[in-house]
C-alpha cells in the first residue's frame, strides 16, 4: 500500500495511460482525482484559468494534493513541417507543453508548504528523437524534458522529485489521431517488436510516484521496449 494516505491528481485520467496509473494508485491505498477535458474534475489543461479552478476543487475534495502525474497530451496533425497548420502548431503546444506548466504552476504552492510532493511528466520517445511527420508532438514533449529538469533543480530542497518518463508507442485512444503510415513507423523502430502496455508505463510511473523514489530527480526514464539510445 505505496499510496496510504497520499493524494493524487492525473491529468488525462479516464483513458489510456492515465486511467492504468489511476487504476494502480487506488489499488495501493491513495486518493485521486482525475483531470480531465471529458469529466472528473473537468479541466482544460491549456486554460490556466480552468486549471486554477480545478486545484481549487481537488483541495476541497481531497484536502491536498501530493502527486501530480500529468499524462494529458494530444499527438497534433502528423504533416511535414512544410505545410503544417498553424493552429494544430499552437493547439499541440497548449495542451502538451503550456498545460504541463499550468497544471504544475498550479499544484507546486501546496506540495512545497508541506515539504513533500511526487511530480511525474510523461513525455516521449519523440521528444528525444524527433519523429518526421510530427514536429509540434516531438518538440512539445522535448520541451516537457526541459521542463522537468529546471522544474526539479527548482523545487529539490522541499523533498520534491521531479522526473519525466519516455514511452515509445503504447496502444491507446491516442492511435485514433495518427494514420497508419504512423503507427507502423512506430512499431518498426521497437526492438522487441510491439507496443507497450498502459500498465507497464502505470508500473514506472507508480514508482516515480511513490516514497520509494526519493532521490531520483530531474531524470528522463525510457521505457521504449529497447528504442532508446540515450
């Protein structure tokens, strides 16, 4: 029971990757809300304003916040740079980048008044490589690695860790965004020659999450089924 006691917000809850870590945070003992764009506490992640409103409600519900593991992101339009739309440029950025900001702008107050917090960002695979046909994706969650680490020099002193995770593909709801020239692009870069599970990411994600993870900070965690080379 990992979680006893402690209280949890994930972005992006209701589905896919986000909903498994919710699934395994419960199971071990810890409280959650989920922030969502379709229900929890209904929140668009790229509006500080909602965002605002929704700390303000997990607090009442919850009567803190020691976890924040923002999993919420768009894929964005899977076009060369060439021609991209300038408004699927903007959106991806809001929500992937701008609302892992946000939503962390929002929670830190509250995790450094009580000298404790657990931060985890999930970034990707394309964030440190570059997927061709994706730049907005691919440069959101490099940015969110950039993010992390300044985040975590930061925020250390108040025993605070901040880590990011690097998922190569995983089958989610998110595949609905991508044609299948993507996908099997994907696939072909994993060496062992599958997707990955949403509970495999829930499982590293937990731990980063837990009191386990205690001086691990400003970190980059593959979990990429041996896609990774750095």
């Amino acid at each position: 029971m990992r979680f006893s006691g402690r209280k949890a917000v994930v972005t992006g809850g209701l589905s896919g990757i986000g909903a498994a870590i919710v699934k395994r945070i419960e199971a071990e003992g810890g409280k959650v809300v989920s922030w969502d764009i379709n229900g929890g506490i209904t929140t668009d992640i790229s509006d500080y304003a909602s965002v605002e409103r929704a700390a303000a409600e997990t607090l009442k519900v919850l009567g803190g916040i020691d976890i924040l593991v923002n999993c919420a992101g768009i894929t964005g339009p899977t076009v060369p740079v060439n021609g991209f739309p300038i408004d699927g440029w903007l959106q991806t950025i809001a929500i992937n980048l701008n609302g892992t900001f946000f939503t962390t702008r929002a929670v830190i107050p509250h995790m450094i008044e009580k000298n404790y917090g657990r931060i985890v960002n999930i970034a990707s695979i394309a964030g440190k490589e570059g997927n061709p046909n994706a730049s907005a994706y691919s440069a959101s969650k490099a940015a969110v690695i950039g993010f992390t680490k300044s985040l975590a020099k930061e925020v250390a002193q108040y025993n605070i860790c901040a880590n990011s995770v690097t998922p190569a593909a995983v089958r989610t709801p998110i595949f609905d965004q991508m044609p299948q020239s993507h996908i099997d692009f994907m696939l072909a870069k994993i060496p062992k020659g599958r997707f990955g599970t949403v509970d495999e990411v829930a499982n590293l994600v937990c731990w980063l999450a837990s009191e386990e993870c205690s001086f691990s900070t400003g970190a980059v965690f593959d979990i990429s089924g041996g896609r990774a080379t750095y």
